[in-house]
C-alpha cells in the first residue's frame, strides 16, 4: 500500500486537557486511490463516494475562522 501523508499533529482542544492524534492522507491499497484518516491509531480508508464528498464540501466552504 501507498500512502501519501498530508498532515499529521496532535490536536489538543482549547482547555489543553484532551487531545486526539490525527493523520489524514492519500491511500492506494485498493485499486481506486482514496483518502485515509487516522485518529488515535484507528485508520479508516474512506470509500471513494464519502472521499469525494468531503473533497467537494472543503473546496466550497473554505469557511474556516481565520486564525491570525
């Protein structure tokens, strides 16, 4: 399997007390490339519908907070 790593950090919330590892990516372990995510050592390999999906909705909204 190939992967190609996009980000992975550890997300700690805004009190500092909880945290979640998150990595997220591209996989080719099936014959179609899809995202992966992985929290806390669980990795999902999205299926291609649910990939394109959050693909699409992230290039529309571009809606986050602007963090200066």
């Amino acid at each position: 399997m190939a992967t190609t790593m996009y980000f992975e950090e550890t997300i700690f919330d805004q009190g500092g007390k909880q945290s979640l590892e998150v990595e997220l990516g591209r996989s080719s372990y099936y014959p179609e490339d899809s995202i992966y995510l992985t929290v806390d050592g669980k990795t999902v390999i999205m299926d291609r519908a649910t990939a394109r999906t959050l693909r699409e909705r992230y290039r529309r909204s571009r809606s986050l907070p602007q963090l200066d």
